[in-house]
C-alpha cells in the first residue's frame, strides 16, 4: 500500500489491504459513509501535510495478527507524531529509532515482572506477530501535531475492531492502560474475556501502578490456563 492509498480507495474496486480475515469481519466498516469522509479527509491531508505513518504501514497491527490469531489486545490512543517513529503498531518504533518514554517503561516493568532482561528490540512486531494486537485508537496524525486526526472517524473504526474481536472471540486478554484505553472497556464483553487495567506507561503515571501491575506474566498465565502457549515478551 502506498502513501496515500487509503485515501485513494474511496471507489476501489478491491479490499483495502488490511491483513488476513479482517475484512470479512470490518466490511460494513470500509462500505459505512463516516469512512468515506475520512478518507476524503485524509486525501487532503495526504495533500498539504505530512503525515504518519506512512500509507503502506496504517493497517500494520492488522497484517502482523491475523483476525483469527487474535489473542491479546493492547489499545494506545495515537501513532507518534515524530519522524521515523510510527509504523502502525502501538507504543512500537522501528529499529534505529530513540526508545519513547512509555515503551521504555513497559520494558522496565517487563523486566521487573518476569526477572528477564529488557527486551532488545523497540519494533513490537514480535509481539504482533505472537497474537498481541497492538491497535492505536486513532490510526494516523499529522507530523508533530499530536491528536490532529481524532474525531475524524477513526475511533469509530477502532471501536468496531474491538467490538468485533469481543463478539466473534472467546478469552482474549485486554490491556487497558491510562483512562483513554479503560473508555474502551464498555466495547468488551468481560464475561467472555479477561482485562486488566493500569496507568498509563508515560513517565507521568507509570509509577503510580503500572510499575509493579504485574500484566505480562498475568497474560501469560491466564493464556496458559487455557492450554495456550505464553507469549515472549522479552524479545
């Protein structure tokens, strides 16, 4: 997927590229007109301004979990609004790219959580492609304007996402950190699946409960209490 081609699918024949079994699932979504006018608006955008991510990354979270492979969710609220840093995936920057504060404590309390070393490598792909849906709210922004693409009808995409992994799935565990991804819970069946809340990982909150909540090796007990295969954090 190029720069901009979100934005260009308006009349596409085609299915927008967004990973295995999503679209069968998201369908009404991509056909619904508030995604029509945010592809309009992303077409301007696209236009005048830089955005992130790039075009081709905007659906990452989706092509790393397949809809079926699903198994664990961790909702952020934007992409990172600097250069080189989003690429789809929450709280995740590719390799060569400066450690952002929060993911830096989530490999702290990774390590202080399982007695492991920190995790070496700041691109979460491995987690994603573990089964860890790494879903930011909001799927773009425009370049060093953080929230500039909220309430255009992103959240009502993500929303479904959530609704749909919570309707269509058994024992998922959600990670809702800081008051924006908690919002979200109200999507969530909690009587099928599993979620564990804590502050947001910022160094303004993390230390009011995130460090020392203990979530990654509760997820992993609570995969393995259904017979599945834990994931690897520290990768």
């Amino acid at each position: 997927m190029t720069p901009g081609s979100i934005a260009e699918q308006d009349n596409a024949p085609h299915r927008p590229d967004i990973g295995e079994g999503w679209y069968e699932v998201l369908e009404n979504e991509f056909r619904a007109p508030y995604f029509a006018r945010l592809k309009a608006f992303l077409q301007g955008e696209l236009a005048t301004r830089t955005v992130y991510p790039r075009g081709r990354d905007i659906f990452n979270a989706f092509k790393h979990t397949p809809f079926h492979s699903v198994r664990v969710v961790i909702i952020g609220q934007d992409p990172y609004h600097g250069p080189g840093q989003a690429h789809g995936l929450c709280f995740s920057v590719p390799a060569g790219i400066p450690i952002p504060p929060s993911l830096n404590n989530i490999f702290a309390e990774i390590s202080r959580d399982l007695g492991t070393p920190r995790p070496v490598s700041r691109d979460l792909s491995g987690w994603a492609d573990q089964g860890v849906l790494l879903l930011n709210a909001t799927l773009t922004v425009r370049a060093a304007e953080a929230g500039s693409h909220q309430k255009q009808g992103w959240e009502t995409f993500t929303d479904a996402v959530i609704k749909a992994v919570s309707d269509r799935h058994e024992g998922i565990v959600f990670l809702l950190w800081g008051s924006y991804a908690q919002q979200k819970e109200s999507l969530i069946d909690t009587s099928r699946h599993y979620v564990l809340k804590a502050p947001h990982p910022s160094p303004l909150s993390a230390h009011r409960g995130f460090i020392g909540s203990g979530h990654f090796g509760q997820v992993n007990e609570l995969l393995a209490a259904r017979g599945q295969s834990p994931i690897i954090w520290a990768t």
